[in-house]
C-alpha cells in the first residue's frame, strides 16, 4: 500500500474537513493538492493527454475544483469522499499503468512543469511521488493525530 493509500485510512468528512486553526490546510486541501499534483504531472505534463480530474465528470464526483487554485479556498468546495477516493484509485492506476509501459530512454527526456524550467522526467517523478507526497502525508498524519486517529504506521 503506498502512501497515499495509508493516508486515506480511517477517514470521514469531518476528519477531512477539520480545521486546525492558524495557517493549516485541512486533510482535504492536502489530499486534493496531492493527487491531482500527480494526475497533473503524469497525464498532462509527461504524456500529454489531458489530467484525470477533467475527464468523465470527476470533479463533480470529488467535489475538488477543476481549477487546482481554488483547493486553498477551502469556502470554496468541499470533497465527497467516496468519489475522491475512486479519483484516487484512477489516478493511481493511469500512474502505475504509465510507469510499467515506460521505456527506459523516456525518464532523461525533459518536460515543463509549473514553476522553473524543463527537467528531466524521472527527477519530476521523484519529486512528486516522493519528495511531494511524502511532505503531504506527514502532514495529514499530524492532522489526523490531533484528531485521536492514527498517521502514519511506524
């Protein structure tokens, strides 16, 4: 299970929604911000085909904002989580789909992301399914924990 998937466990609309106080996001500010920064780089960025949230109605589903700008307006939206969780595991899927039919000689190939200039793709790869996601995870573990639940395993 990877840690997207961990992050999701035990979750409910209250927990997702929960507000901390000063400057925090919400779980659901985090997890929108998460995944479709994936679906982004992986469907768009890389391949070329359009991002996942845009496709088949999924941001109606999700609740997420089509535009990603709007995921730090929390006012703005608020995620249904059975249909964010399918988004999840459709992203997800596309990304692993991708990664297993990657010809090696892609991954030095340079690509625009959204701030700075090109790089090479596996470094746009490392960058969001590591680097991103697990900045992202610690954070919604910590929110989880002052919620009495449970982050991430040890």
């Amino acid at each position: 299970m990877g840690m997207i998937e961990h992050s999701m466990q035990d979750l409910t609309p209250e927990v997702i929604h929960y507000e901390a106080g000063g400057t925090s996001n919400t779980i659901a500010q985090l997890l929108a911000h998460m995944v479709t920064g994936q679906d982004l780089l992986i469907q768009d960025k890389i391949r070329g085909g359009g991002v996942t949230l845009h496709n088949s109605g999924w941001a109606e589903k999700t609740g997420v904002p089509a535009d990603r700008s709007l995921i730090w307006q929390r006012e703005a939206w608020r995620m249904d989580l059975p249909g964010f969780d399918d988004y999840v595991r459709a992203v997800l899927a596309n990304s692993r789909q991708y990664i297993e039919s990657l010809d090696a000689g892609k991954l030095d190939e340079e690509r625009a992301w959204i701030r700075g200039p090109e790089q090479p793709v596996y470094r746009l790869m490392q960058t969001i399914f590591i680097n991103h996601a697990l900045g992202h995870c610690g954070e919604i573990s910590t929110l989880k924990g002052i919620q009495g639940l449970r982050g991430l395993p040890i």
